[in-house]
C-alpha cells in the first residue's frame, strides 16, 4: 500500500505543479473557460485512471500537456456534434 500513497502523492504534487499550464493549454484550443475547465478534469480524470503507463516521473508533464490536448478534442467534437442548427433558416426553405 505504500507504494500506491506515494504514487498517488506524487500524482497530486504534480496536478498541482501542472494545473495552470494544463488549463492554458486547454483554454488557448477551446477558447472558453468553463470548456478548458471541463477539458482539464477530464485530463486530470484519465491521468490518473492511466497512471501505470507513465514511463518516469520525469516526463510528468508532457505526459499531462498531452491528455489535456486529447481532453481538449474531444471536447472540441463533442461540441461541433452539439451545435444546434439555424432552425430558423430550415423552416424559411
């Protein structure tokens, strides 16, 4: 058990270290707040559910700055599949 509180201590320590470039990376690519937000916990959730595959500590943060860039698209489809169409235009044809 003590290996996985250290692994999760480190893990913390390096959201933290992390968050803000995290969050401007995500915010630079949706252009939104509350979307960057929601961008970053997805990162946060998937870093964590994945943390096994993390090669060294050492590459923590490109590792991060990568998921949050994934994170990031697939918040970007999910809202080009959301954009509500002009209803309006369709009912003036």
């Amino acid at each position: 058990m003590e290996d996985k509180e250290r692994r999760d201590e480190q893990f913390v320590s390096a959201i933290r270290q992390n968050r803000a470039g995290m969050f401007r990376v995500a915010r630079m690519m949706l252009r939104n707040d509350s979307d960057a937000e929601e961008a970053v916990a997805e990162a946060t959730m998937k870093a964590y559910a994945h943390i096994g595959s993390l090669r060294s500590w050492d590459a923590v943060r490109p590792w991060l700055m990568r998921i949050t860039v994934n994170a990031s698209h697939k918040v970007l489809r999910t809202r080009k599949r959301e954009t509500p169409s002009d209803e309006q235009s369709v009912f003036d044809r």
